[in-house]
C-alpha cells in the first residue's frame, strides 16, 4: 500500500510538472555578449527586457522564461548554442541574432525542429528568397533594404561618384549590393576588408584620397564603424568627401564619435524621434531604465518580444499549435514602435525607410533626427524567389 501512495504521488508530482510547464513560454535568445560588440547584443538585449517589462514579464497568460546564450559572433558557437537550446533547454521560441554569418549557420537546427526562429536583427537575403521558411520571421528588415534607400538618397543629393567599402562577409555584400541596386551613378571604388578583426582602414583611406569621389558609402557596424569614422577624419578626408553609412553611426557609437558625427546622414526604417504613442512610450521608459537613447538594435527587438507575445495572446497560450502561431505571427498584431508593420509573404516586413541625421537635443546629447521620407511601403527585391505564397 506505501509502494501505491508513493507511486500515486510521484504521478500526481509529473502530473503536476507538466501542467507548471504549460505555464511557461520558453524563448531561447542568441546574440554577442562577449567581445568589443558585446555593446551590441547587450542593446538588443535591453530593448527585449524592457518590452517584458512592459508585458509584465508575461506573454498572455504565460510566464516568460529566458535563456540567453553569447554567440561570440562566430557562426560555429551560434549553432552549437542554438543547438543546446533547441535539444537540452527545449525553447518554444528562439530570437536575437544579430549577425548573418551567425544566422545562416544556426537557422537550419530550428527549422529541422519546427521551432520558430525569429531575427532581431540579421536579415540574409537567402531567407528573404529560396531559403525562405514557415518557420523563420524577420522583427528588423532585409539586408539590402537600409542601404538600397541610402542609395536612392544619394540619387536626390545629386552624387554621381560613390566610392563603396563594406565588410568581406554575408551582410557585408548585402548591404553593397543594396546600395548599388538603387544608386544611379558611377561606383568607382569598391572594397570588402577582413571580418572581423580588421582595425586599420588606412590603405583604403589611400585609395579614397587617390580616386576623390563624390562621395563614401560604408558598412561598418559597432566598434568598427566607431574607429572607421575616427581615422576618416584623422586622414583629413571628413571635411573633404561627404561619406554617407549603413548601420555604422547609430545610438551605440555616437558616445565615441560625438562631434565627429555631428550632421551625419543616414538611412533607417525606425528613428528615435518617430510620432507614434508605442514609440512614444518604448523611446522614454528606455531612457529611464538604461540612461541613454536607443538604437534601431533595441528598436527592433523590442518588436520582436511583442510580437511573440501577440501570437501567444492569438493562440491563447496554446504552444504547440504550430499552424495557428504561425498564422498569429504573420497578422503582426502589436503595436510596433515603427507604427504600420506588416508582413509579406516571405515574412519580412513591409515598411518605410526614413533619412536621418545627427543632431544635438536640447540638453547637448547627440541623436538622431528624421529629415524625409526615402521609401514608403517598402518590399524587399527577394520576395518573389520565396516560394511561400
């Protein structure tokens, strides 16, 4: 009778512990936490906690279980963490990525195991095309997107010769590739340096004295982009030839450049200054809760949770309901600090890209201001290669 009550009770304790896990959504969240970009993945980060903040660290009538894992920007450790989190953690959702080598690498393990994998930030254009995937959402743009408006930009400025350096890796050539894709001049440089590790510009420098043209396009985001502007302007080229970025001078490496970047322009599809009551509210508790202003990182996975959580509230917590929280993430209903956000097909969004420059607020701190509007509405080129309809 003894061997009865205690097998009935360790039943009624399993029982018990399946029902507490039904609770709970588990979201496994890959990103850089080590390393001079650790700045990075500590943003997005940030932005992620404070939208569970807002959320009162649940998602429906879910609690929120977050597993964090440091990709060290190396596409091997980013699968192998993925791996760990889809296998051992058992993760219902898995987020973060800011890297595309790294999410190329670690996107096949979760769509293998049907969990939904949802970027951040990376945006490959092999996930935007044929390697589209039910299980795979982008919560940021597609890469060639950014820089394409940065090119339709330089069109209205009147550039006519563009000298281009970008980083020698995926997201590197998407974001050149981007720019020339709009760009109506003539590209009369072109060079992709070491990724990562590379800190010394100074024979690209040269080459950009030598050709004198109209202008530079770069792509060099974190810590790179912060050392590429500095020796720009100790090269004497700043004042000499306009150079435009992609994802270089941003809310992270203002702090660095400061007057350096001062009248910067750029492209973006969120500003800090955008007129929405989301935007409103995610600008101003992020200021409160870290001390500084965020970047388009944070922006887009603050996104990135409420839209998780739109598809939890949708489904009403029920997980694995795979086709009905695909459906519930494809409406996108949340409030998006970018205000309209939609999906196409291939489920990246359908947005607005906005022109921005560097500017002083009122009490001396450096930020970002739109200037225009460069693309409404904009579909990335890759969607009709999907075969998602």
């Amino acid at each position: 009778m003894l061997r009865s009550v205690v097998s009935g009770l360790a039943v009624l304790g399993l029982a018990a512990a399946a029902n507490a896990q039904t609770n709970k959504i588990k979201i496994g969240y890959v990103n850089t936490f080590s390393g001079p970009n650790a700045f990075i993945g500590n943003d997005e980060k940030d932005g992620f906690e404070l939208a569970l903040d807002h959320l009162g660290r649940k998602m429906g009538n879910l609690d929120v279980q977050m597993i964090y894992e440091d990709d060290q920007i190396k596409p091997e450790v980013g699968r192998q963490v993925t791996e760990k989190l889809l296998q051992s953690d058992k993760v219902d959702v898995v987020t973060g990525y800011n890297w595309s080598n790294v999410l190329l690498a670690s996107v096949k393990p979760a769509i293998d195991a049907k969990t939904f994998i949802i970027s951040g930030n990376a945006g490959p254009s092999q996930l935007a095309g044929e390697a589209c995937s039910p299980w795979f959402f982008s919560a940021s743009w597609q890469n060639d997107q950014t820089p394409m408006a940065l090119g339709e930009l330089l069109n209205r400025r009147n550039v006519k010769k563009l000298f281009v350096l970008a980083p020698n890796y995926a997201a590197g050539k998407d974001m050149a590739a981007g720019v020339k894709k709009t760009f109506k001049g003539e590209v009369v440089g072109e060079e992709y340096t070491r990724w990562p590790g590379q800190v010394d510009f100074s024979t690209e420098l040269s080459k950009v004295r030598s050709i004198k043209p109209d202008a530079v396009w770069v792509f060099y985001p974190g810590q790179a982009g912060a050392q590429f502007i500095q020796q720009y302007s100790q090269a004497g080229l700043l004042g000499q030839i306009p150079i435009y970025s992609s994802f270089t001078v941003d809310a992270l490496t203002l702090p660095q450049l400061k007057d350096l970047a001062l009248g910067h322009v750029s492209t973006q599809e969120w500003v800090q200054d955008l007129d929405n009551p989301a935007n409103k509210k995610f600008v101003g508790d992020f200021r409160k809760k870290y001390g500084r202003y965020p970047s388009y990182y944070s922006a887009q996975n603050y996104d990135a949770a409420m839209l998780i959580a739109s598809a939890v509230v949708a489904t009403g917590g029920k997980l694995d309901d795979k086709e009905a929280f695909r459906a519930a993430l494809e409406k996108a209903d949340f409030q998006s600090v970018r205000g309209k956000f939609r999906y196409n097909t291939n489920h990246f969004p359908i947005q607005d890209f906005y022109a921005q420059e560097v500017v002083k607020d009122a009490q001396g701190e450096f930020t970002m201001k739109t200037i225009g509007t460069v693309f409404t509405d904009m579909k990335d080129v890759f969607y009709e290669k999907c075969p998602m309809k």
